[in-house]
C-alpha cells in the first residue's frame, strides 16, 4: 500500500528527466557529399568520379586522370512540422500544429585528388572533407503553444569529418581498389521544458501551505512532519492504515486531523507522534514522507528549462570501396563504410519554471556511429547518357540502447539543500538526493536496419553542360514505440535536379543541385504507442498517454567547383 506510494513520487522525480535524451537519430542525413552525386541521388559507387568518391568508393580517385581540387557547399533548409497532445489522469493538452524555425544550415566540403602510377599502375591520393551527416531542428519553446516542448523543442546532431586521406589504386585493367580513414568529430544537443502534473504540483502546493501553517510555532523538522503527514494522510489508503495500526475509529481520526489543522496543541503533539510511530514501523512510510517534503522542490521545476550538449572531439572510421569495370560502359561498385566509435562529453543545465539554474552536471556517453554498405551499377547505354543505381544498407540496429553517466546525481545539490532547510536530517536528506534520479540512465532505443535504393540519371546536353536528376527512399529506422519529438522522423522520398557545366576549356567544374526531400505521408504515432513519449507526460501511476503527428519539407541546394590542372 504504503509502496506503492513511495513508487509513485519516485517515478515522478525520474520522468522528470526519462526525456532528456540527446538527439541521435535516424533522421541525421546531409542528403549528399557534392553537388554531382547530390543530383544523382547519391547513386554513385559504380562511378565515383570526383572528389566526392572519398566518402562513396575510395576506389573511385583511381580513375581520375588530372590532379583537381573542389570546394563547395551544401545550403539545407529544414521545414519540419509536428503536432504532439497528451494526457493523463490529471492534465491533458492539445498542442498546436508547430513548424522549426531553424535558420539555413551550411555543411562545407572539398577535396584534392592527386593521380600518380606506382609499379606501372594508376594510382591516387587525396585527401577530403564534408559533413556525412546533420540536422539542426528548432521549435517553439513555449509548452502551451506547443505541447511537444516538454519532449523536445530544440535539437541538433552532426558529425565533421576534417580529413580523410585516402590511397586508390588500379589493381588490374579493371579492378580498382581504394581505402581511407576519416577523422573528425561529433555534436549533439537537447533543449526541452520540464513538465509536472496537476498531481504534482498540488502535493507540493498542500505541503507548502500546511508547513507555514505550523513553521511559526513549532520546530522546523516538527513543523516539516506534520505539514508533510497532513498532505500524505489525504489518502484514504493512509488514513485507512491509521485506523488499523494506530488504534483509531474513523471519527477518532478525522477529530484528530480537523485538530492538527486547527493548531490545537494536543493534537499536534498526538499526530506527531503517529507520524513517528509510523515511520519507525515502516521504512516505506518514511520514505513516502520524505518524498512529501520534496514535492515543493519538484513543483518549482514547472516549465523550467533542460540543456543538453555533447561533444566527442575526436574520432575515426574507415571506407574501404572497389570499382570492378565489366565492359567499357559497364561497371559495378561497392564500398564499406565503417563504423564510428565515439565517447560524448556531456553538459548539462537545469533552471527551475523562473528561469534560475539550479543545477550543472558533467557526464559522458558512448554511441556507435552505424556502419553502411552501399553497392551499385553505372551504365551508358550511348555515350550521352549515364544511369546509375545503387542500395544502401545501414546498420541502425548497433543503436538498440545507450547509457548515460554522470559525474555525480542530477540535481543532487538542489535536493539535498532544499530538504535541509525543510529540517530534514542531512543523512536522510543525502540519501534522497542521491537516488531521486541517480548518476545513471539508459535510454532506449531499438532502432531497425534500412535499406535505401537509389537511382540517379546523367545526360550531356552539350559538351559543356550535363543535366542529372535524381532519386532515393529512405524508410525511418526509428520504431514508434521509441519515436518522440526529439526526432520527428519519417520515411521520406528524396528528388534532386541538378547541372554539371564545364569552363575554361573544361578545367573549371561547376556543379549545382536542388534537392527536395518530403516526408511520405504524415508519420502519426498514436495515443501511447511511445513509451518515449508518453514518460515525459506524467509516471506510470498517472497513465501518461501522448500523441504525435509529424511532417516535414527539407530544401536543400548544394554547389561544388572542381579545377583541374
């Protein structure tokens, strides 16, 4: 009975924070290295013939047979909208159909190719950079707007690779063998509202009032007893436990109750010592009193704020990629991308509902970056028109969990200090602050493997300008049960459109994209089929359920020059 209760007001404290996770998901694409493999749809293993090769096919820099550098860039506006409404035994809210307001993204690249032959066999170096993948998503912070800004209204993840240098050879006449590694390193960050229920916040609001009822006149740990058993005695279920162990009738008590809250100096010192005779007799009780006295500290953490940045300032993966020519307009490619080990320094602020920080923590993480494998075909059917398809496979399955650890308990000082001066013993105090939502969490995630298919289209109008169009399917990895509004992701239809012009007699590349990606339909999650949701709405005992709608528009446009010497 009493155990149940001790659970709910736990629970209460870690839902709290059960939401706070960092913003890895599966919606972390620039949709594309370069603006020609960009126009193809990223359908460009088989051939892998600029810069760009250095993430696609290693293998690919081989083929090339003038030294060239590139530069360009990719310009991203997202245009992401959702719409989240939850509920639970107490509180309910439909939010408003929002869209981020994220300002335009710019995701740099370049290259330089250097071609060479070794034992009579054509090889190459070079070196690259890019972004592989990142988003940034910004929503309206204001919970009443926007119901989702308790989960999330505020995320980004993005991975740089600053250098990856990577050697290409020609094996045979037609095989090509290519490696590199790629160092770089990763950002990832949350920002949300902290959401307390009607339940809450009233518990917290009838410690308060009654604690400065008797604060006056009594001790303050006395006063801070009474005025929390006043609030725990509501229950029925309490009180029913006070008729059976305490020896009272039903009318006894609710005469001793009615004279504890009229200050009569009897029945305080009678209830007192119930109280007392209580926790003694029941660690759970205790517990349950203790979690009273809290209440107030939770309650002021109403629609306060939670920051959340991670960084890993280093780290490496490896491309391996080969390059098999069966005829001379004929060739298939396939290339490993390996995964990315990588430990995140965290930071973290939490500011209570008027804007004070009341707590900084440090901690760290480790998440793998997914390896992929990406195959393809390129085939020219006459000389003008180039046709390339590919599949590409990710191993979102690596990321089934992560765990979180910090370097000591979120908001212990705020729990501990708070509870001192409500007269709790500093023993009982520490103890509290330091399990309410410990140094550790693990979050779920059990995302799926995904299978793109790609499909990119070249035809050269003209010696000097190429017209290339392009296309790819990229399902969510994210199963609803895990999806939340960190990540409002969704399987999505990429289209690009783009030009390859050639200056200067042909030593000066420039190549332009358009990119458009849509969602397929509206995503809906339904009413409690996430956990991740529904946990930032309420504990298990108050029956959280959330709902989400989600769509989204991404533009992008990608320029990239290449001169060849």
């Amino acid at each position: 009975m009493v155990r149940k209760r001790k659970g709910f007001w736990i629970v209460v404290l870690l839902a709290l924070f059960l939401s706070s996770s960092l913003a890895w998901a599966g919606n972390v694409d620039t949709y594309g290295i370069g603006a020609k493999a960009t126009a193809l749809g990223g359908a460009f293993t088989a051939r892998a013939d600029d810069f760009s090769a250095m993430y696609y096919n290693p293998a690919g820099i081989a083929q090339l047979e003038r030294p060239q550098v590139s530069l360009g860039s990719s310009f991203v506006n997202a245009a992401v909208s959702s719409e989240v409404n939850y509920k639970n035994d107490y509180d309910y809210r439909n939010g408003k159909y929002v869209k981020d307001d994220t300002q335009l993204l710019v995701y740099p690249h370049g290259g330089v190719v250097y071609p060479f032959q070794i034992f009579g066999k054509k090889a190459a170096f070079g070196v690259a950079t890019y972004v592989p993948y990142g988003l940034w998503l910004r929503w309206e912070p204001d919970p009443r707007v926007n119901a989702g800004a308790y989960n999330t209204y505020e995320s980004w993840y993005y991975r740089v690779v600053n250098a990856a240098p990577t050697f290409a050879i020609q094996l045979t006449k037609r095989l090509y063998l290519g490696f590199n590694v790629a160092f770089g390193n990763s950002h990832s960050g949350v920002k949300r509202r902290i959401y307390q229920s009607p339940r809450v916040l009233a518990a917290g609001a009838g410690f308060s009032q009654a604690f400065s009822q008797f604060s006056l006149f009594l001790p303050t740990s006395t006063a801070s007893d009474i005025s929390a058993g006043l609030v725990l005695f509501q229950d029925p279920q309490i009180q029913q436990m006070a008729i059976t162990l305490g020896g009272l009738t039903p009318a006894q008590l609710a005469a001793l109750l009615a004279g504890v809250q009229a200050g009569n100096p009897a029945a305080i010192s009678q209830f007192n010592t119930l109280l007392q005779t209580f926790s003694a007799a029941s660690p759970d009780f205790a517990s349950a009193m203790l979690s009273i006295k809290a209440t107030p500290l939770v309650a002021n953490l109403k629609d306060g704020k939670m920051k959340t940045s991670a960084v890993d300032d280093f780290n490496w993966s490896w491309n391996v990629g080969l390059i098999y020519k069966i005829r001379d307009n004929l060739q298939i490619g396939l290339c490993y991308r390996g995964l990315t080990k990588t430990r995140f320094w965290l930071r973290t602020h939490v500011y209570d509902g008027k804007g004070n920080r009341v707590d900084s923590v440090k901690g760290h993480t480790w998440v793998d970056h997914p390896d992929q494998f990406q195959a393809g075909i390129y085939w020219r059917p006459f000389k003008k028109l180039h046709l390339e398809f590919d599949i590409t496979w990710t191993n979102w399955q690596r990321i089934d969990h992560y765990k979180v650890e910090w370097n000591h308990p979120l908001l212990y000082d705020y729990f501990y200090n708070g509870l001192v001066k409500k007269g709790v013993d500093p023993k009982l105090a520490r103890e509290f602050a330091k399990n309410a939502i410990g140094d550790k969490e693990n979050f779920k995630r059990n995302w799926r493997n995904t299978i793109q298919y790609r499909f990119g289209a070249e035809y050269e109008l003209f010696d000097w300008l190429a017209l290339r169009a392009g296309y790819y399917y990229d399902p969510t990895p994210i199963p609803e049960k895990t999806s939340d509004a960190t990540w409002p992701d969704a399987d999505k239809r990429t289209f690009a459109f783009g030009t390859g012009l050639k200056l200067l007699g042909g030593r000066l590349l420039v190549d332009t994209t358009y990119q458009f990606t849509m969602t397929d339909g509206r995503r809906i999650i339904g009413w409690g089929d996430s956990v991740n949701l529904n946990d930032t709405y309420g504990s298990e005992e108050e029956h959280p359920e959330a709902q989400m709608v989600g769509r989204g528009y991404v533009h992008n446009i990608t320029v990239t020059l290449t001169y060849m010497f």
